[in-house]
C-alpha cells in the first residue's frame, strides 16, 4: 500500500470520527432541550484573534405580534382615503337613487369615459428646418396646411341656400371656379386649392339632379366595400378629432353598419324632400342622446369625404365631390335644425330608476322604471336605453304598456345570447339601479280618429307593444274591433296571455287568439307558423294591421299581409325604423 493511499486512509477515518462524536453531541444536547450552539472560546476581557476576525452581533428581539383587529361589520363603512370615517347609516330596502346616479352610476357626456378620450394633448413645438450641410441631418419636412373643415357654422358647410342666392344676386358675383392656387404651386397647395375650391362650389348652390345621381353612383361603387370604408372614416375621425371617440360605444361592429345603412337611406330619398326630411329629423332626435353638437358635422363630413375619395377610386373626381359637399350641407340644415328644435321642448335622455325585475319565463323578465320627468310615448313606440354596465350602448325595447298616472314604464325583456344589454338587464339590474332612456319613437301608433278594424300580429317580446296599444284603445272608451294574434315558439313562452285574455273578458270588442309554431298545443290556441295562420284566418283588406316581433316574422307577415290585399301604408312596424 502508498503512503498516499494510507494518508488519505487515515484522513477519512478522522473525518467519520468527528462526524459521528458531533452527531452524538447533538443528540444529547437535543434530548437535554437545549438549542445546540457551536462551542466558544472563553472569555478573557481582551479580544483574541478569533474574536477579532469574526463578530458575533445579536439581532434585537422581533416585536409582539399585535393582536387581531375585529373584522368590519356588513354595514360598516369603507373609509375614504385622506377624510373622516363616515359613520354606518341604516338604509332601507329600497331606496331611490336618482339624485345619487351622476355620482354612482352615471354614463353619457361628461363621466370618465368622456373624459377620458378628451384629453386634449398640447401640439408639439414648432422645430425649424436644421442645415443639413452643417448638421448632417435631413431637413424637415414642410406640410401642407390644413385642410378646411365643413363646419356648420361656415359658408363651406351650412349656408341656407336662400341668403347665398341673394347674396349672389346683390352682388353679381360668380360661384368660383378657377383654382386658387397660383401657377406653379407645391401639388400639396393644388390639393387644398382644388378642395376649397369644391368647398366654395357646393356652398353656392343647393343639390341638383346631377348631384343626386353622382351620388347615388359613388354609394353603389362603395357598397362592396361598405365595411373597410366605414372603419377607414371612424378611423380618420378618431385620428383628427380623439375627443369624439367618447361618443361612441367601445365595440364599433353595429356602429359601421348603421352609417351605411344611414348613408343609403339619405342617398335613396335625395330627390324626395318629405321623406328624407322625415329621416333626418328623426335621426337628429336620436343622435342627440349621444351628444352631438353642432360643431360635431364638420369633422364628420371631412372624414365621410376622405373614406369616399379613398374606396371610390376612379369614380371620385371634382363634380362627385361638389356633390357629396353639396348633399352633405343640405342634410347638415336639415338635422341641425331639427336638433335645434327638438332641444326646446325635449331632453336628450331621461333617468330612470328600476322599481322591479320580474321574471316572466327562464329567459324574459319584466323590467319596470320610473323616469325623473314625465316621460310622453304613444303606445306602439319604442325607446332607446342604456345600462352603467354598457356606456353608450343603446337597445331599443318598446313598453309594455300605455301611459300611467304615476310614470311608471314596463318593458319586456328577453335575455339573447351574447345580448350585452339584455343580459345585464335581465340578470344583472337591481331595484335602485340608475339607466338612461332615450325619447320615445317609432310610427307604429293607432289613430284613434278613425274606425277601421284593427289587426295586431305580435311574436314573442313583440307582443309588448301590442298591449301597450290595446290598453290606448281600451282607455279611449270607443268601440272598436281588435283582434289579437299571439304567438309564441312553445305554449310555455306566452307569459302574456293571461293578460291579453282578461282584457278580452272586459272589452267585447277585443278578440285574442295564440299561436304555438312548436310543441303540442293544450286548448284552444293555434298551432303553426304566425303569419301562415293569420293568413289563413281573414279577410283583412280593411283592416289597419300592426305587426311586431322578430325581424323575420315582421317580414314574413307583411308579405302575406300584401298579399291578402291590405294596403301597404296600412301596414304599421318599426322593422327598418330604429336607426
């Protein structure tokens, strides 16, 4: 054996000694109770070398725990921060919250959300172009100046038509023409002189036969389009003018849709002024809620120009845009004017406090409100509303019920999938909940100066404004027949009989029949589809009918009802109204 081999031998072997002496040290100083501790030169008033190279410092005792504070009581108070403990108040069940709401719930112009997007950042300085011999940098760039805006208040964009013809008559002056850019102008100058100078052109004269044309030819090019092009001027507008995106929902999907939609009705009904008048007033009200002013069409019609000269393509040229300024001043008078007027007498939106969700079946509840003014409706209209849970996303819903005494309003509502308002409404909504209601509307009203049969046709929800109107009628006190088509998928979803049915027990004059399209029927219902049965059950010539319910159904129903001979301005729904 090496003496290596038996150095590192006996190495070990001392090794394993001192590890088991150590381990039986532990185990007796453990059985003792004592904390094992490693051993320590003693003591002798002066520092030694160890001492010296290491110093053992004791660490101060940790603080008492301190003892648990009691947990809040349910009623307690949350304190606010840098104030007083408000002190817990008892409330009641139910309490309103109306005076509450802008401070709670409160959604529309001038919450957080408006606000949010309303910042306005300060424009960067001004830098000057920097030598790019000296410096070695490029220049800067020189960018062509703004572009002018179609602004209501401006002869660009709203000037009614009599005072330009009289200003030019006085004055002998020409609409212009000639570009007013100088020869040899930067292509950026040209851009903006050839605009203003189609600007100055469509504030000289109304819309001409021409102009309608051209325009309706642009929106046939745009449609295939229709979806890039609207989100290329939400797009435009939003870039330009960041505050007003506080005036439309966060999902802009249905938004793009109803400005095509609004686009193509304008553009269809430019050479008929009582109905595009009719229109415009009538999405005027609307937009209201939504808090447009005045100064909010210039930046409209800038970026409804720019999505149009960018997917027209070849079809964009000087004459089409004269048109559209044209088109698009006139629709500006008309809407500004209508918003004007309606702001005299009316509000933009009601409050409204829930008193009630009642559920009707698994999926409908009753819905009752109490607004903070009166609140006038006709029955068969139809209201917008909003949640706190959606800010700026509006559903129509239609009362269940005529006017009251007290202001109360009914609606029906029916939780769809993914509905994001009818859910919240439906599972969500509370008794003092605060939602915003927006005017009534809709053409779907009875005449009670007249005595011609009445026919209702109301599908599932639908059959809300159908009591709302029968009850109109029965509160007139006249004599005049009604007759009532209920239908439903299952006999378990007519959660409205009982009510149609007591009427007709109370008024002579009232027949109601339902219909079931699925499910054994158990009594004297119908089965089948609603519009078929119907169908099958005329005459109705001389009958004013009024359908409400799926979109689908409406449709099917007003084809058989054209097709049983009623007139077609006899024919009263909402199907294509709700803008």
């Amino acid at each position: 054996m090496s003496i290596g081999s038996a150095l590192n031998r006996n190495g070990l072997s001392r090794i394993r000694q001192a590890k088991q002496a150590s381990e039986q040290g532990g185990r007796r100083r453990g059985q003792s109770g004592l904390t094992p501790v490693p051993d320590e030169p003693p003591s002798t008033g002066e520092p030694t070398d160890e001492t010296m190279a290491m110093e053992v410092v004791a660490e101060p005792e940790p603080p008492p725990a301190p003892a648990p504070a009691p947990l809040p009581s349910p009623e307690a108070a949350i304190p606010v921060a840098g104030g007083p403990v408000p002190t817990p108040s008892a409330r009641p069940a139910f309490a309103p919250m109306i005076t509450d709401a802008p401070g709670l719930n409160w959604a529309g112009p001038g919450d957080a959300w408006s606000r949010a997007w309303g910042v306005q950042h300060p424009p960067a300085p001004h830098v000057a172009p920097v030598d790019a011999v000296t410096q070695q940098l490029p220049p800067m760039p020189s960018y062509p100046p703004p572009v002018p805006q179609l602004l209501p208040n401006a002869a660009v964009a709203v000037v009614p038509l009599s005072a330009a013809r009289a200003a030019r008559a006085s004055t002998g002056a020409a609409p212009l023409t000639a570009p007013l850019a100088a020869p040899g102008a930067s292509a950026a100058a040209m851009t903006t002189a050839a605009m203003t100078t189609a600007a100055a052109i469509a504030a000289s004269s109304g819309p001409t036969a021409e102009d309608i044309a051209l325009v309706r030819r642009s929106l046939s090019v745009m449609e295939p389009v229709a979806d890039r092009a609207t989100a290329h001027f939400y797009a435009m507008l939003f870039l330009n003018r960041p505050e007003l995106r506080a005036l439309f929902p966060a999902s802009m999907d249905l938004q793009r849709d109803r400005l095509f939609r609004a686009l193509l009705t304008a553009g269809q009904a430019a050479d008929n002024p009582a109905v595009l008048g009719e229109y415009l007033d009538r999405l005027a009200r609307g937009h209201r809620k939504y808090g447009v002013l005045d100064e909010h069409y210039g930046p409209v019609g800038e970026a409804l120009l720019a999505a149009l000269e960018r997917y027209c393509g070849p079809y964009w040229d000087q004459p089409t845009e004269i048109a559209w300024r044209r088109i698009y001043r006139a629709v500006s008078e008309v809407m500004i004017a209508a918003a004007a007027k309606d702001a005299r007498t009316t509000p933009a939106w009601w409050q409204a406090e829930v008193l009630a969700v009642e559920p009707l079946t698994r999926d409908i509840a009753q819905v009752s409100l109490r607004t903070d003014r009166p609140y006038p409706f006709r029955g068969g209209q139809y209201l917008t509303l909003e949640v706190p849970l959606w800010p700026r996303v509006w559903r129509h819903y239609s009362p269940a019920a005529a006017q009251r005494p007290d202001g109360r309003l009914a609606l029906q509502v029916k939780a769809v999938p993914a509905g994001w308002v009818s859910n919240a409404l439906v599972h969500r909504t509370r008794p003092g909940d605060v939602l915003r209601v927006g005017p009534p509307a809709g053409t779907m009203v009875v005449d009670h100066s007249s005595d011609t049969p009445v026919l209702c046709l109301g599908g599932g929800t639908g059959i809300a404004p159908i009591l709302a109107l029968v009850e109109e009628i029965a509160a007139q006190g006249r004599s005049r027949h009604v007759e009532v088509f209920y239908g439903a998928r299952y006999e378990a979803d007519l959660y409205a009989q009982a009510h149609l049915l007591d009427l007709a027990r109370r008024h002579p004059w009232l027949s109601v029949r339902t219909v079931v399209s699925e499910g054994r029927v158990v009594g004297p219902g119908l089965s089948g589809a609603l519009p078929a049965v119907v169908g099958g059950c005329g005459p109705w010539e001389e009958y004013e009918a009024y359908v409400s319910g799926p979109p689908a159904m409406i449709r099917r129903a007003s084809a058989m009802l054209l097709g049983a001979g009623v007139r077609s301005e006899r024919i009263h729904h909402d199907l294509a109204d709700q803008a």
